[in-house]
C-alpha cells in the first residue's frame, strides 16, 4: 500500500498493492498498522456503511458538526465522482473543495479526515460504494449542503439533472451553515 496526499492537508488517497494472476485478483482493502501509520492517528472505525446506486445519482454533501465522522471511501463496483468541502474554519482551504474520481479497477481510496462535508455522483450504470466511519451516523446530527450551492460552485460532470433523494434537495447553503 502507498499513499498521496491531495491538495488538501490531511486528504489522501490510499493505493493497495493489487496482485494477478489467472484465477483473478487480491488485494488487501484495510490493515490497522499501516493505515495508522500513513494517517500518523490512532483512529476507531465503528460503522461500514454501503451505498448501492444507479447512475446520475448524487449523494451529499453531508456532514456531522457535533461527533464529526472522518471516513475511509472505497468502491467496489463501478466508478463515482467524489467530492469533498473543507468546513474547518481554521483552515487555509477553507469553503473550498477538491474532487477524485474513484472507481473499483484500481481500488484506490480516499481518507477524510473530521471537518469535511462529502458527497459523489455515480458516473458508471451502477456502483457499490462502501465506507468505514470513526462516529456512528447520527441522523439528528446530520447536516447538508445542497450540491449546486451557489458560493461553492462544484463543477460537478452532470450531463443531465441529477437524481436526489428529497434529503439532499432540502440542503443548505454553505455560508447559511458555516456562519
């Protein structure tokens, strides 16, 4: 496993050594030592969550304020746009956003740390979204911004208007949650 960090502090997108041979592939998708030692945290993952989608679906952006979650994202079927907002006000990206594409050939993940928001749009006919959580989800605790938020201006790839759960479309505006 190697790691590369993002433009953002604390981001980093996780590369498993992926081995082949005729019988198909293996990987290893989680090892405590090594994800500890790449994040320089001892971190407790408490909740695995999957998300099943079809294309065009758009998730987030979500967050917890209160017992904020950091997550560890992985696809294991299909490929997404994900997206991530820094919320932490200290920061110097702070209100800004950054963007992978993640997808299951090459089994690449991404680390978020507490104190951004996420979300990701399904680019492939279906994908298999699985993420690993250091808070349990707390829906009273959720917060949303809403994905075409004005000040934000994710460029998100959308050919056609995306599919939303009635959640997300009742997001906020950024500067409306971060004041």
């Amino acid at each position: 496993m190697i790691t590369k960090s993002l433009s953002m502090k604390n981001l980093l997108i996780i590369k498993p050594k992926i081995f082949r041979d005729t019988r198909g592939s293996f990987f290893e998708s989680f090892n405590l030592l090594k994800f500890q030692k790449f994040v320089a945290k001892d971190y407790n993952f408490v909740q695995d969550n999957c998300s099943i989608s079809k294309k065009n679906v758009l998730r987030g952006l979500h967050f917890q304020t209160i017992k904020p979650q950091a997550k560890l994202i992985q696809v294991l079927h299909g490929k997404i746009f994900d997206v991530v907002v820094d919320l932490r006000s200290k920061s110097s990206t702070f209100g800004k956003w950054e963007s992978i594409i993640l997808k299951s050939s090459n089994r690449e993940q991404l680390w978020i740390p507490e104190g951004f928001a996420h979300g990701f749009l399904v680019l492939s006919e279906k994908a298999i979204v699985l993420y690993k959580t250091t808070e349990f989800y707390q829906p009273d605790l959720e917060k949303c911004i809403v994905w075409n938020d004005e000040t934000l201006k994710i460029n998100w790839p959308i050919k056609e208007h995306p599919i939303i759960s009635e959640k997300d479309k009742k997001g906020q505006n950024f500067k409306d949650l971060t004041n």
